[in-house]
C-alpha cells in the first residue's frame, strides 16, 4: 500500500486508524462483558463514545452495544443510550433493535432508567418511529415517579415536531392538561411549556382560577424557571375583581426577593399590567418594585446588567410617573470604569430620561465626564444626551450651550462634528442662545470631517450669517472645494446656505454664489444638487425678492424634536415587556419566526375599576401588602372583605376615563347633570320616539327598551369596512377638546384603550402631519338598544380625528341603525374620551 509523503497532513481521526480498530473494540467489549467487569465495561464503552466523538464509524459494534445496555450502571446506561440514538438516526434499519432495547428499559424497576430509556427514545426523531413512541409516552405521562412523567412530557414535544397530528388527534393534550395540577412542581412546569407549544396555533392554553389559585399557593415549590412559567401563564388569567387582584399582588411580592432576573421581571410585567388602568395604584406598585429593580441592574455580570437597564429604560418611557420615581436615584445610573460600552449607552440614555430641574447640573457634569471616553460611540452619545437635557430642561440651555461651545474648540473629530449636530438642534429651539456660541464656528469648521457635521455648520452659516462677521470668507473654502466633496447632502446644504447668506451679505457673496451655481449645475453628476440649484437659479432670476420670500421664510421655533420612536410603536413593544423586544427594540414578529411566539405577549387585563375609586396613599407599598386582599398564604378570595357595590349608581365612564389617564381628578369637573336629565336618556337611547321633547321624569320607571350598549369583542375584516364605508351615509358630531396635559398625555394607545374598553374596535390609527392630531378609523356593533329598523345587525363606523386644544371630530356611518342608537353610540364615544374632551 501506497503510503503518504512525508509531512502530508494527516485526515481526521488518522491517529485512531489502526488494523483490526474496530474488531479489537468488539473483543474489548466482549471480554469485559464476559468477566463480568463493570470497570473495564465502562471503560470500553467510554472509548466507543470517544471514537464515534471523534467522526470514526463505529456502527458495526451496534450489537455489542446493544447487549452492553443491559446493566444497571447508569453510567454506562447514558453512554449507551447516547450511542444507541446517534446510530439510529442514520441508520434507520439498526433503529429497530435500538427501540426495542428502550422499549425494555422504559418498564425497568428503575425510575431512573425508564426515564433516561424515554428521553432517548423520543429523541429518534423517525417518522416510522412513531407506533412506537406514543404508546410508550401515553403509559409514562400516567407513571408513578415524577422524573419519568416530567420527562414524558417534553417527549410529548418532540412528537409534536415530528408529527403534529398524532398530538392533536389522541387524548395526549387532554393528558397535559391534566398534568397542569400534577402533585410534582418539575411536572407542572414541563407540562405548562408543552401545551403552550403544543397549542400555539389556538392561542395556548387558558388557565381556570381554580387552576391559578393553586399554582399561586404552591409558588415557592417551583424552581425559578418553574416559577416563570407559572407567571407567564398567569398573565393569561383574567382577574375578576380588585380583592383578587390583591391577593394575587401579595402573594408575587415574596418573588421580588430572589435574585432571578427573570424572575423579578415576570412579576414586575404583571404588577404594571395589573395597574395598567390606575396610574395613582401603579406609582405606588413602582415605588414597590424600584428597589429589586436597581439591585439587579448592580449585577457583577454585564450582560443581566444590561437586560435590566433596558427593561428599566421601557419603565420609564412609558409614563412620567415613573420617571418621577426613579429621578431621586439618578446617581445609580452613573457609568463605572470598568461597564461594558453597551451597558453605559444605556444608562446614558436613561439619565436624560431621569433629569430635571434639582439635577440636571449634576446630570450634565456628569456627561461632560463621558465626553472624553475612549469609545468614540459613548462620547457621542455622551453629547447627544447633554443636548437632550437642554430640551428636556430649557432653564440649563444657556449652561449648555456654553458647555457646547467648550467642546466645539475641542481638537477632536467626532467630538467637535457631534457637537456642532447638537448645537444646531438647540439653536433651532433656542435662537437668543446662539451669540455666545457664534465665536466657535470658525474654529470648529477646520476640524469637522464628517458630512453630518459639516452639514450643521453649513446651516449655523446660512442661518446667522448676518451675525457671523467672517460668514462669507468661512464659507469660500467649501466653495472652492464643492466638485471634490462627496457628500451629496453636505454639497445641497452648501448651497442652500450660500442662497441664504447672499441675501444678507449680497456685495461679499454674489461671485461666490455665482461660481457655486456654475459647478452645481455643469459639473456635478448628483441630481439632486443639479436640480436644487437650478431650481434657485432660475428663481433668482425671475425675481430676487420672490427668491428671498421661498427661500428665506420665516421658521417657527422648534417646541420638540422627533424621538428615535413614536409613542405608538413604544407601546406596542412595551406590552412585549419581559422578552426580547424590549432588548432590541423591535417588535417579537421582526425577529421571531417561531409559532410559539405569541406565548409569552400575553397582557395581563386589570380588573375594572370601581365607580369613584380613588387610590393612592393606602397600599403599604414598604411592606408589600397591596390594600384589601387576603394578603395571607393563600389566594381565597372567598374570605375577602365584600367590594363596594357598584350597582347601587348608575355607570360613571367619565369618571373612570379621568382615573385612567390621572387626568383631572384635582381639578374641579363640570356640573354633573341630574340623574335623569334629557343628556342621560339620549346616552342610553331611551329619548322620546315622537320626537316630542317631552322631559324624562326624575324617578326612574322602568322603561320598556333595553339600555344602548355596545356589543364586546365585534369581529369586522378591513375588506368589508371598506365596502360599508364607500356606501354608508355620514353624519359628523364635534366637541371641544382640552389642551394637552403631561399628566394625561394624549395617544394612539391610550385612545384604543379607552374605546376598546366601550366595545369599539380600531382597525386603523395614526398621526397627521405636523405629529399633533390623531386618526382613527374605528368599527362597533350594537349590544342592545333601540330596535333595528330593518332585521339584522346594527353596525357603526367611525373616523375619529382628535387635535388637542381644537377640536375633536367623530365622522359616524350607521348601518341599519335608529336615531336614537347614533346618538347613544356617540355619547359612549364622549364618554369614554371625557378625560380629553369638554
């Protein structure tokens, strides 16, 4: 035999090649078999593993290794079973005799080898292994030890991805379910993961009370894993009343001990969820969970660190109140020497999020540190967030603009570039700041490289050029060098601000602005650039006054600028808490292709809030005890104090919508008008039908016709909305709206929250243009009311468009509706919209 050249690289596994390798296996395996050794049995099997690790085909010992599976070493066991399931996999005729042998020791004494046998069992992913799988699951789901039924669980599972439907065609889920309530927490916590996979496609699964009661008492049984999967099922639950809402409060509080990152996030989703609809309520469940939440973000290891800034950075993003909460512990997101550049990004984020008046000279002194970081990226973001505080806090812009001005003489590139970008922005909204920044502009345009920064000199010159001694002389170099640049926005902006500058400085720069044209327009391959200067160019020429007026219009003062995300798509992610989206920023379904996915978005519904409720103050948030549940060990919500009635007065949704939004609650509200005024009756659709104006006696008789209502959970497609709304007459009804409020921010969000609360369903929302009004196209169906005119349905189909301190507007299209419904259907509308509307 040909041998190799001397130095060839030899292939894998050539230094175990030797003559007779697997034949001295097989005698190796044999013997130990035959003395009876279990050591030397161990041994050999431990170099079968080894070989077969290493690529070497060592399929020819299956039979060996057959007989070397009856033993009861559990070492040897493993290894077997590992060799057992590789083989058999790709070699589907040696996976009969493997299956048989599993099949054996799935009815060992051993709880301990059946469930080892079953695991390895369900891991032979063949079709045609199927016969034999389900019945050895079915009998494992229903064994006596909780190790074999937990692991019968998750072969479930794997059946489930091999063949989905002998999962769904057999009693297997009914069995799961079942599982739910098993005595073994390991059990309970398996089965939970396994009918929500199993079931994704139907929504998962839906736990009774009965159910979540005794998960709830038997929490502290679970491991923390177990525990999470007990949480994510709970935000399932739809709790009935505020006692139950208590109970289940006081129960999680123990779990904001523990150290699990998980753990603690999973029962602060719950606690906002559980408040979502009582924002004084929740301010004090904050205050609560503050303290787990800044112990966590302290952890050594940077990566949970970050998880939980950035779950913190939601936090706070979603209401000002919270905001409120954490500011006074600001000093707690102070960057360490030694954090992760991703974990000081964070926190940089979050203390702009964090400042106001008593610390926004600490909070800038503190930036102004990062500014000179090593990591270019952090002293960007570093002065991003300086300029942020100046917004966020206008009685600091002249401090900062002066810190600004400091940096812009920096001899630092992309210091220099970022701070003329956020010079720019600041000077948009605080022009009488820009004089004491003006002497930095010439210094700063020989440093800045980068076309965003030269972008923003060129605006500074465009814009204050009359203010700016040597505008033209700074701007000729640029001119000169306009053909070698290759920014096409750096060359628009160039000569957006030479047009500016020649109608303040018209001597200094007519053949500059002339040489400027010429080379835009001949020798530029850019067309934009070309037609921007034509566009100038032949407007110059038809008039310059004409040209003055279009080009230099007067502008209005910049009140905010456009954050890195709308508030509507803030929401959305935030109701992802607690999962990835809140790390990445982006929605579960740009990055998650699993079906399963929609397992864990669950949002837990608050109970109704009762009539008149005021809350705030009473909750003993330092000691976790949240108000007038059980509070004890247990969930019995049998034993809670009774709830005041609600049903001895009349609904109050405009009182509820102001709790809601923390709106108006101080401020003394409109004269409420009598119980049975001519407004109530047409609210509740019982008007007089002669159209008589007849007056509504004061006692309430019993009328005839049922209530208005709406009809929760009203299915209609976009497809036929449109059809009915091509077809429909309209009828339009306005009202006045409030200013808008920090304490009761107007949102997409908030809007389908409220209407949604009333049976109405919004198919369509967003912002028009300049980012002030909100639309909506909504639908609703009748619950009951007036009769139909015609049989059948009665539907509704709304435009809404709301611009706070205007008007808001409600375009109505009835279908098959009375007079007497509309009216009803639109005092629900004001009702439901009355912390927002007059």
């Amino acid at each position: 035999m040909a041998q190799p050249p001397a130095g060839a690289p030899r292939p894998p596994g050539a230094y175990f090649e030797k003559k007779g390798e697997v034949h001295e296996l097989r005698q190796l395996l044999r013997g130990a078999a035959a003395d009876r050794d279990q050591q030397k049995k161990r041994d050999a099997i431990k170099k079968v593993i080894a070989y077969m690790t290493l690529g070497i085909d060592v399929s020819p010992l299956f039979s060996e290794m057959v007989m070397a599976s009856a033993t009861q070493d559990l070492v040897q066991k493993k290894m077997v079973y590992l060799y057992l399931v590789n083989y058999a996999e790709s070699n589907s005729e040696l996976a009969i005799l493997a299956v048989n042998t599993l099949l054996k020791d799935c009815r060992d004494d051993d709880p301990m080898i059946r469930g080892l046998a079953l695991r390895s069992l369900c891991s032979l992913s063949l079709v045609n292994m199927i016969e034999y799988l389900q019945p050895a699951v079915q009998r494992a789901l229903e064994d006596v030890n909780g190790y074999v039924r937990k692991t019968a669980v998750v072969g479930v599972v794997k059946i489930f991805h091999i063949m989905p439907s002998v999962v769904l065609e057999s009693d297997l889920v009914t069995t799961m379910k079942r599982l739910i309530s098993d005595s073994d927490a390991h059990v309970v916590a398996n089965a939970i993961h396994a009918v929500e996979e199993v079931l994704a496609d139907e929504g998962g699964y839906t736990p009774t009370k009965e159910i979540m009661t005794s998960m709830l008492n038997r929490l502290n049984q679970f491991s923390e894993w177990g525990q999470c999967a007990v949480l994510r099922l709970l935000s399932k639950y739809r709790v009935e009343d505020e006692g139950e809402m208590f109970d289940i409060m006081n129960i999680l509080d123990g779990l904001l001990k523990q150290s699990s990152c998980s753990v603690v996030l999973s029962v602060t989703k719950i606690f906002v969820d559980l408040t979502s609809n009582r924002p004084d309520l929740q301010a004090d469940v904050m205050r609560r969970l503050k303290g787990p939440l800044l112990t966590l973000m302290a952890s050594p290891t940077p990566e949970l660190a970050y998880t939980v800034l950035m779950h913190i950075n939601a936090l706070l993003g979603h209401s000002r109140s919270i905001m409120e909460i954490f500011a006074a512990d600001y000093k707690q997101f102070f960057c360490r020497y030694n954090d992760p550049s991703y974990v000081k990004a964070v926190k940089i984020d979050i203390l702009t999020l964090l400042v106001d008046m008593s610390n926004a000279a600490a909070i800038v002194g503190e930036l102004s540190e990062y500014v000179t970081d090593v990591d270019a990226e952090i002293s960007r973001r570093a002065i991003r967030g300086i300029g942020k505080v100046a917004v966020r806090v206008p009685a600091t812009a002249e401090m900062i603009v002066a810190s600004l001005t400091s940096l812009l003489e920096l001899d630092i590139d992309y210091v220099s570039t970022e701070a003329a970008v956020v010079m720019k922005d600041l000077v948009r909204k605080y022009p009488e700041q820009f004089q004491q920044a003006s002497g930095a502009v010439e210094r700063c345009i020989k440093i800045v490289t980068e076309p965003e920064g030269k972008c923003a000199i060129l605006w500074i010159l465009g814009e204050y050029g009359l203010l700016i001694d040597d505008a033209p002389y700074l701007l000729e170099p640029m001119i000169d060098g306009f053909v070698e640049e290759v920014s096409g926005a750096v060359k628009l902006e160039m000569i957006t601000a030479a047009v500016k500058l020649f109608f303040c400085r018209p001597p200094e720069m007519q053949a500059m602005l002339g040489r400027l044209l010429d080379k835009a327009i001949t020798e530029t391959t850019h067309p934009d650039v070309r037609d921007r200067a034509l566009l100038y160019y032949r407007l110059l020429a038809y008039s310059p006054e004409e040209a003055r007026r279009v080009i230099c219009a007067p502008k209005e003062i910049v009140e905010e600028f456009q954050e890195e995300m709308d508030a509507e798509m803030r929401e959305k992610i935030f109701d992802e808490f607690n999962t990835l989206s809140i790390v990445y920023k982006q929605l579960s379904a740009k990055f998650v292709v699993s079906k399963a996915a929609a397992v864990v978005m669950s949002k837990m519904q608050p109970p109704p809030a009762p009539d008149g409720a005021q809350f705030g103050g009473d909750y003993g948030v330092g000691g976790g005890d949240y108000g007038g549940g059980a509070g004890g060990g247990g969930l019995n919500l049998a034993n809670n104090d009774p709830l005041p009635s609600t049903s001895a007065a009349p609904p109050s949704s405009v009182v509820a919508s102001a709790d809601l939004l923390d709106g108006f609650d101080s401020t003394p509200s409109p004269a409420a008008p009598p119980p049975a005024s001519s407004s109530a009756s047409d609210l509740l659709g019982m008007d007089d039908l002669l159209g008589g104006g007849l007056s509504v006696p004061s006692s309430p008789a019993a009328p005839d016709a049922q209530p208005f209502s709406m009809q929760l959970g009203a299915q209609m497609d976009g497809g036929a909305f449109e059809r009915r709304w091509s077809q429909l007459p309209q009828q339009q009804v306005q009202r006045p709206m409030r200013p808008a409020s920090p304490s009761s921010p107007l949102g997409t969000a908030a809007v389908e929250q409220l209407l949604r609360q009333i049976g109405i369903s919004v198919i369509a929302s967003g912002t028009i243009p300049p980012g002030q009004a909100l639309k909506f196209f909504c639908y609703g169906k009748q619950g009951s009311g007036p009769q139909p005119p015609m049989p059948g349905e009665t539907w509704f189909l709304i435009e809404l468009i709301l611009v706070p301190g205007g008007a808001a507007t409600c375009t109505v299209k009835p279908e098959n509706a009375q007079p007497t419904a509309v009216e009803g259907f639109c005092g629900k509308i004001w009702e439901a919209l009355a912390a927002f509307v007059c």
